[in-house]
C-alpha cells in the first residue's frame, strides 16, 4: 500500500479505486454485503416493505419458490439494486 502511494506516475483516483478494491476484495466481500443489505433494509423501512412486495408478487406467479431462476431474479428490478448495489 505504501508503495502504490508513493507511485507519481499515478493519478489519485485510481490510488483510491486500488485500495477501495483491496479493502473489499476477498473472502470478506459477501458478508460484508450481505450485512450492508440488512443495515440499509433494517434502517429503511421502506425500502424493506418495497422489496417484500417484490418478491411477494413474484411468489404468487410461480409453482416451485424453492429456487430462484435467472429470469425470475431479472424480473425484480428493485431486487437487483438491493443486492447488486
């Protein structure tokens, strides 16, 4: 780390995107968000009732809610951006 900050040739915004990277890559990067997801959802009501809404819906429109299909996952967008952002 020290000697990527001590690189001149490198512009502070990619220093930054490197350590960011370094800090999330890893085995840690799915517990951590999975733990972001649950704070924000827990903090925001809102977000949590929208999100149940979703997934509601999508349960009564199919047989087996066992296990989730790539296009049942496409066809909740608010879904996505709860677990993908």
């Amino acid at each position: 780390l020290g000697r990527l900050v001590e690189e001149e040739n490198l512009p502070d915004n990619v220093v930054a995107d490197v350590i960011i990277n370094l800090l999330f890559a890893g085995n840690e990067a799915t517990p951590k968000m999975m733990l972001f997801a649950v704070y924000f959802l827990t903090k925001y009501p809102r977000a949590l009732k929208q999100l149940i809404e979703e997934l509601e819906g999508l349960r009564s429109t199919c047989d087996d809610m066992n296990m989730l299909s790539w296009e049942d996952y496409k066809a909740m967008p608010f879904t996505q951006c709860v677990s993908l952002r």
